[in-house]
C-alpha cells in the first residue's frame, strides 16, 4: 500500500513538473510584472493559451485555471476590445 501511495505522489509530481514546462504556472504569472496594455498574444506567450474566453461589456475576459492534487491556480484577466489587457480580475494559488 505504501508503494502505491510513493508512485501517485511522483506521478503528481511529474505531471506538475511537466506542466510548469509548457507555462501557467503561478510564478509565469508573477513573472509577467504589470500586465496593462500587454496583448492577449503576449500574455499566452509568456503563459499558455487561456482555459476558458467570455464576452465582457467592453472586451473579453480570459481565465488560465489549472488544478492537481499538489495545489492549483486561477487567474482571471480583462481585456479590451483590441485584446489588451485592462487588468487582474482574480487571481488565487493553494
């Protein structure tokens, strides 16, 4: 049983690991500094392709959300009609 218990908490640690490789992880986020006027192209760049899009008045409002045993993340990010980005609307990490 034990070893079973071992091998899940790699295997969660390896998916982790692989993720953060490809972008969206919290830190992708901290990194990016003040977002303001940064295009959508720019932000997923730097971070992955948003999880979810829906109309704003205004513009769109873009979510990168990603969950794991090991903690996750939502950030949610408002942009205007050109696809720049207006700012934070939430973000939050466990």
């Amino acid at each position: 049983m034990l070893e079973i218990l071992i091998g899940a908490l790699i295997i969660c640690t390896l998916i982790g690991t692989v993720a953060s490789m490809f972008g969206g992880s919290p830190r992708s986020f901290q990194e990016l500094g003040d977002i303001t006027g940064m295009s959508l192209e720019e932000i997923s760049a730097k971070v992955g392709a948003p999880s979810s899009a829906s109309a704003m008045e205004g513009g769109m409002l873009y979510q990168w959300i990603s969950t794991s045993s090991l903690g996750g993340y939502h950030y949610a990010i408002a942009f205007d009609e050109t696809d720049h980005a207006i700012g934070y609307t939430h973000q939050h990490v466990s």
